[in-house]
C-alpha cells in the first residue's frame, strides 16, 4: 500500500520537481519505477527479515517490527497536511497495533503450552 501511495504521489512529477524534492538521483536511477529503500536511500535487502526458528524469538522480532511501523507510519502523518494520504496512513497504523496485539497474544498462547506438563 505505501508503494502505491509513493506511485500516486509522484506519478505525475517532472524531473525538475522530484529534483527539487530531493528525488534526483532515485529518478536518475529508476525513472519513476518504485525501489524500494529507506529513508537514508538505502535498498532493501532480505537480511531485514529476522528468524531464528524459535517461536517466541520470531514472535517477539515480529512484535517489534509491527511497533517499529506503527511509529513510523505515525511521523509520515505528522509530516502531512493531505487529508486522503493521512486516512490511508492511519488505517496502515492501525493494522500494525491489531498485527501487534495478535502477535502479543500468539506469545503468551506459546508460553502457556510450555508450562503445561506433558505427559506421552
């Protein structure tokens, strides 16, 4: 969904416009193709996804992803003023707390299973 609203927002930009917003050497690089990266222009890479094959280590790293979102969809909102880009912002918000809280939940299922006595 954000690739989408990036794309909506800058579809229509001259090269003179994204040089101005500071998007010269992404549209240098890409045109106006999507490439994914952060904020400091560095791309995405698979070592961003965490797994140690533990249940409550994934789910924890989870946890804190779905948060790290959160905070982070909360400052693109701050930094608008576009009414249309905040609602679609808020819903991403608001699906990461719910992802969070499901997680959260997923833990404590997990911990309970462990404390009980197994008898085979």
């Amino acid at each position: 969904m954000i690739a989408t609203m990036i794309y909506k927002l800058t579809k229509d930009a001259t090269p003179q416009e994204l040089e101005a917003a500071g998007l010269g050497p992404h549209y240098v690089a890409h045109d106006s193709a999507l490439f994914y990266n952060n904020a400091a222009g560095v791309p995405w890479t698979a070592a961003y996804i965490q797994a140690k094959g533990d249940p409550l280590a994934d789910l924890y790293e989870d946890i804190a992803a779905e948060e790290k979102a959160r905070a982070t969809y909360q400052w693109l909102i701050d930094m608008t003023d576009d009414v249309d880009l905040q609602d679609s912002l808020k819903f991403l918000r608001e699906r990461e707390i719910v992802h969070a809280m499901r997680f959260k939940e997923a833990v404590e299922m997990i911990k309970a299973d462990r404390e009980q006595q197994k008898i085979f």
